[in-house]
C-alpha cells in the first residue's frame, strides 16, 4: 500500500509538473510570435533574430517534453525491438553530430574515447541512439559553460558486454538521490537543482537498455563534481544475461 501510495504520488507531482513544464514554453511561444506579428516591422534584425531564437528554443523544449511522454506510453507497453548486428561507435558518432549544436551554445567540448576494433554489437540502432541522445543531452542541460563531456566507449574485461559511459563536468547528484534516478517521474531538483524537466528521460534510458537488450544501466556522482551514467550492451543477444552489479 505504501509502495502504491507513493506511486500514485509521483504520478500526481509528474503530471503537476508536465501540465506547468507545457505551459511555460506555449505561454513564451504565444508571446513572442504574437509580438512579431503586431510590432515585427518595428523591430530591427537583431532584436528580430533575438525572438526567433527564443522562440526556436521554446519549440525545441516543447518537442522534447512530449516525446518523452509519447515514448514512455509506447515502451511501457512493448519492449520488443529488432536488433542488428552493428558499430557502436559509428552510432554514437552520429547522434554526437547533431548534439553539437547544443553544445556548441555553451561552448561545451564533447571528447569521444572509443576502444580500437570494437566487435559488432547486437542493438537497435533507433533505440542506442536515443539513448544516448538523452545521456549527452542532459550532461549538456546540467553542465557549466565551457566544460567538456567525455563519451567512452570499451569492452569489458570478461569480454562478453560493450560498456558507454558519459562523464560531465556538471552540478552532480545528491547520494541520497543515486538510487532513484532512473525511476519513472522521479526529479531531483527538490534536493539537488532547480532544472525543471518531465522525470522521464532517464527512466526511458533505463528500459532500451534493461528490458529491451538485457543490458545494464549505472550512474556514478558527486554532487558539484560532475556525474557519469553508462550502461553495458551484451555481445551476445543469445545468451544475454542480467549484469552482476560486479561488471
């Protein structure tokens, strides 16, 4: 009953959170565009350009937030996915490519330190990319000015699993809050930040990799000393196995 009791209130505080998160960047979008459409013509190009940006912004926030609210439905209901043999690394490069952009706004340098002559990897390539599109993207959200992501990528020593990590330089995590967060509506921000977010995207993280390719996900922090979250892909789909909390 506890256990349900406290779900049910993540569920209330996730939907407090999303209905506000949407309000936000629709009240900013209705705002900024209406102000171009009455007054566009006295403003000059760079206050033009300025508005335009927020407002790209805005639709960038927006489109993200109900991505993560339509891929939570679909995963929660079906976790079966096509995998193909492919390089992880060539992958990663390209989800890398168009997170530039981001972190190019905050002058951010991403390193890329991948192993030589990784084997092939049994993965949905839509679905790693997404992963690690949400890993970077928030190293990218909690991060300083100026700082650099590391995205590793390496076997295991047993040789049976592929291990991503991505290590930032960011605001950290409070050890209390370690175990939790790759919960479903679970946020920090209480405790730890005040980056608002839907409390969905590490909990999407968590299923590709733990339900649909029998992997692992791992985070390791420090509050104001940067966090690292990874996970570890079997090489083999046959006898793909639960990771030991060893690996």
């Amino acid at each position: 009953i506890t256990k349900e009791a406290e779900v049910d209130k993540l569920k209330s505080d996730f939907i407090s959170n999303v209905s506000h998160e949407l309000r936000t960047p629709v009240t900013i979008l209705r705002s900024y565009i209406d102000t171009l459409y009455n007054y566009g013509d006295d403003l000059n190009k760079d206050e033009q350009k300025e508005f335009i940006g927020i407002i790209n912004d805005s639709i960038v926030h927006l489109n993200k937030m109900v991505n993560d609210i339509l891929d939570f439905t679909r995963l929660e209901t079906d976790t079966k996915v096509e995998k193909t043999m492919l390089d992880i690394t060539s992958t990663i490069e390209r989800a890398l490519v168009g997170l530039k952009v981001l972190a190019d706004e905050k002058q951010m340098e991403i390193i890329t330190l991948f192993e030589h002559n990784l084997p092939l990897v049994p993965y949905n390539e839509e679905a790693i990319e997404r992963v690690i599109n949400n890993l970077v993207t928030n190293a990218i959200k909690y991060s300083p000015e100026k700082s650099k992501i590391e995205v590793r990528v390496n076997l295991t020593q047993d040789k049976k699993y592929v291990k991503v990590s991505v290590k930032d330089e960011g605001i950290g995590i409070a050890p209390d809050c370690l175990d939790r967060v790759f919960d479903r509506f679970y946020r920090t921000e209480n405790t730890t930040h005040t980056i608002k977010g839907t409390g969905l995207g590490l909990h999407l993280v968590q299923i590709a990799i733990e339900k649909q390719h029998q992997g692992k996900v791992f985070v390791d922090s420090e509050l104001n000393k940067g966090s690292t979250f990874g996970f570890y892909l079997p090489l083999n789909e046959n006898n793909a196995e639960i990771l030991k909390a060893s690996v």
